[in-house]
C-alpha cells in the first residue's frame, strides 16, 4: 500500500492519548490513527448500506435485528479471543 505523510494537529490531551496507545500496543502514532481512520470509514460505509437496504426492502424486521445481534455478538466474542491471544503473545515476548 502506498503511504503518504501528513502533518496533522491534536488538542494536547488527544495526542497524548494516541501516543500512550501506541506504546502500549508496540506500534506508531501514524498507525493507531489510521486503524481508527480506517474503522470510522467502515462504519460510515456500513451506516450507508442500511440506509440503502431500508430504502429498497423496507424497515428491519425483528427477525433480522436478532439475527444482526447474533452475528455482532459472535464477532465480537472473535476479537475478544484474538485480544487474549495478542496480549498473551505480546507477554511471552
């Protein structure tokens, strides 16, 4: 992936936040910010497919918000153990 820099300004209590972040998880300011850049996209795109999804096939259904629910609680239970597993090979060293 091509990379280009930026220089960018944080209020100070930020760009304190973003750099103990960085050290705590072993990378670059530049990263942390575009991982969270990159998941604000993501969940901008995904709040533009359910707009597009309700304007062609109608509100959810109770159904469909349990089935969502399912699958969310699921993905969120995968990152949870990938979590325990980075932290656990980041303590091994």
């Amino acid at each position: 992936m091509a990379m280009k820099k930026l220089s960018i300004t944080l209020p100070a209590e930020l760009a304190e936040m973003v750099r103990r972040e960085a050290e705590e998880e072993g990378t670059s300011v530049s990263a942390v910010i575009a991982d969270e850049l990159a998941a604000a996209a993501r969940r901008r795109a995904g709040v533009e497919a359910v707009r597009w999804f309700v304007s062609e096939e109608g509100p959810f259904t109770e159904e469909d918000r349990a089935a969502a629910r399912a699958i969310l609680d699921a993905a969120d239970e995968h990152q949870r153990k990938l979590d325990e597993l980075a932290e656990r090979q980041k303590e091994a060293g």
